[in-house]
C-alpha cells in the first residue's frame, strides 16, 4: 500500500513539472514576437519615364504620350486650325526624355509648320568640253541628278531653316558648287548652273511666292455680262500677257577667257562656224570664222575692218588652250561658263 501510495505521488509531481514548462515555454515564445506592424495608409505616386517624341508631328506626339500615361501634354505654338496637323512637327520638348515624372505634370511642345519648297535647276549646255551631269544634294541628302543642259524640278515639305544646297560633277572630277538657301516660308526657287572643267556656279538664282489656285466661288462660276467682256478685253490690251522670266538660250556654244588676267574673251558658235573675240581693258570687239578643232588646231580667220585675213591658233592641252597669234606669241585661256563671257559680250557689244 506505502508502494502505491508513493507511485501516485511521483506521478502527481511528473505531471506539475510539466505544466510549468510548458507555460514558461509559451510565455517566451511570446515575448520573441515582434508586434504587428500597421499597413501604410496611403501608396508613394507612380511617376513615369518621358519618351522623346522631337520630329514626330505634334498629333503623333500627343497620342505617344497618352499611351505612355501623360494627361497633359501642351503646345506653346498656337497651332492653325486650317492647316493639316501632320504638317506641325515637334522641334523641342520641356522635359528631356529619360526624366521621371508624374502622369498628370504638364508637358510642353514646341512645333514649327513644314513648309512646300519648289525648287527648278537648270544646267547650262556644254557642247564641246565638260559635258558632265551634275547630281544635287541638299545638307548632304541627294535629290537626284540634272544632265548637262537639262533641268530637272524638286519638290519637298522642309522645316524653316537656312539650307545649303550643292551641285557636283558625276564624272570623279571633284568639282562642286553649293548656294545657301535661307527658308522663311513657302516658296518657289529657280536657279541656274554653269559648269566647267574647273568649277560649278549657281547664278540667277530667284525666290518667288508659291502659287495658289483661287478658291471656286459661285461668282467666278457665273457668264460674265457685255460690260466684264468688254472691260476684259480692254485690261488685256491694256495689261500685255506677262511670263515667267526666262534665261533666253544663247547663240554661243563655248567660251573661253585668258589666264593673264586681262580681260580678254572668245566665244564660238559651232552651228555658223563663227566667233567673237572681246576684250575689257579696251571695250573692242572682233569676229570672224574659224576652221578645225581643238584637239588638233582650230584656225581663227578675222574679218573685220583692218584685220581682215588675219589668223590666230588655238591648240588644247590638258585643261588648257594656247592662243598662237600672227606674231607668233603665246597666250594662256581656260574655258569659262558661256553665261559669263555673254554677259561681258554685251557689256561691250551692246
């Protein structure tokens, strides 16, 4: 019984001690828990990167922006309602792209309206030496080619701005013109282009207001009365018919002018078989007929009053010519551009 008794009691204890352990256990896993942190009440806003959208039009642009998530983009150029919007381009932009920036911030665009530039070239005709086609280039961009004594017409949409237009031989020559063009508005262009073996010149060259077709009204539509006929004829009798000026076609074929500086030119026309020698320095004018070529000898006969029988000789080598005249002397010219030597030859030979 004492047995049993003692075995009940041992029992007991086991059972106490085991209790306390375990609530000691419990109460330090409970003292090693952090306490529960609150939830943010309110989100850090969303910013988004900027894109670059400078040479799109100012509609490609806006619907660029709203896909990124941008609600406000502006433009600080008051856009003309009349015109197409694909015509305004963006040139520059507020916020450099890259930037982080909130959705709803303001954006603004600079835009410039493209406008229409017509331009017409024409090469003069070389029929004896440097015959080359000349290709065009715009700032470095070809726009095609013009052949000798030919013209050819370009038409593009370009931003305001100043432009360097130029010209080069197509036959390695490395010959070259350039003309700066300076565009304000919408314009018209016209210029022309002497070439010779040692250079190539734009001249005349002439800037003009494109022309618009007058809008269709019903009074432009109506049967004019007696009284508009009879005004009508009588403006036009009045008024002659004007045209577009026009680079009249010269009678010459080739020129050429001294080396020695001193004024003196000959230009040939090859259908006649004719030529016209000048000379600044004295305001004098001769002319005769000539034989042969260059290549081998071309004889100049003069025909003019005191000079009549007289012969001078032109021989090419390279690049050159050498004048040989009756006193057996020697004189240097190179070719130069017909426009040139024609424009002196009515200076002196009105």
């Amino acid at each position: 019984m004492k047995k049993l008794l003692f075995l009940f009691s041992v029992a007991i204890l086991t059972f106490s001690l085991t209790s306390c352990g375990n609530d000691e256990k419990t109460e330090s896993v409970s003292a090693s828990l952090p306490e529960a942190t609150a939830a943010p009440t309110e989100t850090q806003p969303l910013k988004i990167e900027m894109i670059d959208v400078t040479n799109l039009s100012f509609q490609e642009a806006v619907k660029a922006l709203n896909k990124q998530g941008f609600t406000d983009v502006q433009c600080d150029t008051e856009i003309d309602p009349e015109t197409d919007p694909e015509k305004w381009i963006v040139t520059n932009q507020d916020i450099s792209a890259g930037t982080l920036i909130l959705p709803e911030q303001p954006i603004c665009l600079t835009c410039q309206k493209l406008l229409q530039l017509d331009l017409l070239l024409h090469s003069d005709a070389n029929l004896l030496f440097s015959k080359y086609d000349m290709e065009i280039f715009l700032n470095g961009k070809s726009l095609g080619v013009i052949p000798n004594g030919k013209e050819s017409h370009f038409s593009m949409e370009l931003l305001p701005d100043t432009y360097s237009l130029t010209a080069k031989d197509t036959q390695e020559l490395s010959l070259q013109g350039t003309q700066e063009i300076e565009l304000k508005d919408s314009c018209s262009i016209t210029a022309n282009l002497a070439h010779d073996s040692e250079r190539i010149a734009f001249y005349d060259v002439n800037y003009s207001a494109l022309e618009t077709e007058p809008e269709t009204t019903e009074t432009q539509t109506e049967t004019p009365t007696e009284i508009q006929k009879e005004t009508s004829a009588e403006t036009q009798k009045a008024t002659p018919e004007t045209e577009p000026e026009t680079t009249p076609e010269s009678v010459f074929d080739f020129a050429l002018v001294g080396c020695n500086g001193s004024g003196s030119y000959y230009l040939f026309d090859e259908d006649e078989g004719h030529f016209w020698a000048i000379t600044i320095t004295d305001k004098g004018a001769s002319e005769g007929s000539y034989t042969g070529t260059f290549d081998s000898a071309m004889v100049l006969t003069y025909e003019d009053d005191g000079l009549e029988g007289l012969q001078d000789t032109f021989k090419k080598h390279g690049n050159q010519f050498t004048l040989i005249d009756v006193n057996g002397l020697d004189w240097e010219y190179k070719e130069v551009p017909v426009p040139e030597a024609e424009k002196i030859f009515n200076q002196v030979n009105p």
